[in-house]
C-alpha cells in the first residue's frame, strides 16, 4: 500500500499499518523466514513424481526450473 503525502510517497506494510515498530532485526527475520519457506517449498516440489506434478498441473520441466531458482528469488 502506497500513501501520498505532498510531494513524497509513503510505503505502508500490513505491519505497518498495525502499528508496530519496525527494526533491522524484525525485518531480517521476517526475511530469513520468508527464504527459509521458500527454500522449503522448492525442496518438497522438486521431490514430487510425475504423477503428483499432473495432479497440481505441472510438468517435470517447470517443477525443475522452479527446483533451481535460488532461494531469495
């Protein structure tokens, strides 16, 4: 969510928004957790059959370009 303020704008999260205080610390394990998830998630996707992958709409092909992407992407 974007807030315009004069001649500035403002970007609000939904952290934000709730009023709590942001800090490096918080920020870094809200980052840390967020490619931890994805590291999992690409993990377990890359260890599906190919009979499982047709059942969630996938190919081999996509589920190995997804599989290799890193992490923070």
């Amino acid at each position: 969510m974007t807030t315009q303020t004069g001649s500035s704008t403002i970007r609000t999260t939904p952290l934000a928004l709730a009023g709590l205080v942001f800090s490096y610390p918080v920020v870094a394990l809200h980052t840390f957790s967020l490619w931890a998830t994805k590291r999992r998630s690409r993990r377990a996707l890359s260890h599906l059959s190919d009979i499982h992958l047709r059942d969630i709409g996938l190919d081999p092909m996509t589920r190995d370009h997804e599989a290799a992407r890193p992490f923070w992407k």
